[in-house]
C-alpha cells in the first residue's frame, strides 16, 4: 500500500503548528531555577525521619495464631494422635503463611510501601 495524500491543507497545517517553538524568556527561566534550588535545600534542611519498616508484622500475626492454635490443640484435644494431627496442620499453616509472606515482599517490592516514619514530635504514617 502507498501512501496517499488525501489533506494537504490539513499536513500542511500539522507541520507549521509542530514549528512553533515558544521559548521561556532567561528571566523566566532564572527565577524558575532559583525557585528549584531553594526546594532542594528545603528538603535537605528538613529534619530526617526514622524509618520502621512492618513487612514482616502479617508474618509474625499469622505465626504467633497458629503457635497459640498448636498449643491450644495440643491442651485441649484428648486423643493424643489428633492433638498432634492438629498442632501438625497449625505449624504447617505457620510456615507457609512464612513462605508466602517472604514472596509477596520479594515479588511486590513492599519493603519501601510498608514503613512508618518516626519524626521527633509524633508519627506520620506512610502507607
């Protein structure tokens, strides 16, 4: 297929309207850099936070439920084969919620999503 030249008007107008070139006057451009350097020195000057990381706290909630499970069955169930059947399951449940915690961050990068930042005056979250 060839091309056709259907609107040589219209071309003709896209191309003129692409030319234009507005330029910002050196004024203009000064004071928008001098506004950009005062930014990046405000953000330097401003005062660090501490990071706490909570990647990990949906790992150890689900390990600590299932431990209290294992130990609940092991109390409470009187067949000894199935109080252990059931403490069994619960570790099992245990380490894959540990598994699957230690991919999802890996896969998903949420090790920087997940924070709280401590400031000295009080807590901003950060979710």
């Amino acid at each position: 297929m060839g091309y056709k030249e259907h609107d040589s008007e219209l071309d003709a107008l896209i191309r003129s309207s692409m030319k234009v070139q507005d330029k910002p006057s050196t004024e203009l451009n000064n004071r928008l850099k001098a506004r950009l350097y005062e930014q990046e020195n405000a953000v330097k000057r401003e005062e660090k936070t501490r990071t706490i990381s909570l990647w990990y706290l949906p790992m150890i909630c689900n390990l600590l439920t299932f431990s209290l499970f294992a130990i609940l069955a092991l109390v409470m169930i009187p067949n000894p084969y199935f109080a252990r059947l059931a403490a069994a399951a619960c570790g099992y449940i245990g380490i894959a919620g540990i598994i699957i915690t230690v991919v999802g961050v890996r896969r998903t990068n949420m090790k920087e999503n997940i924070v709280i930042c401590v400031k000295k005056r009080g807590l901003e979250y950060e979710v």
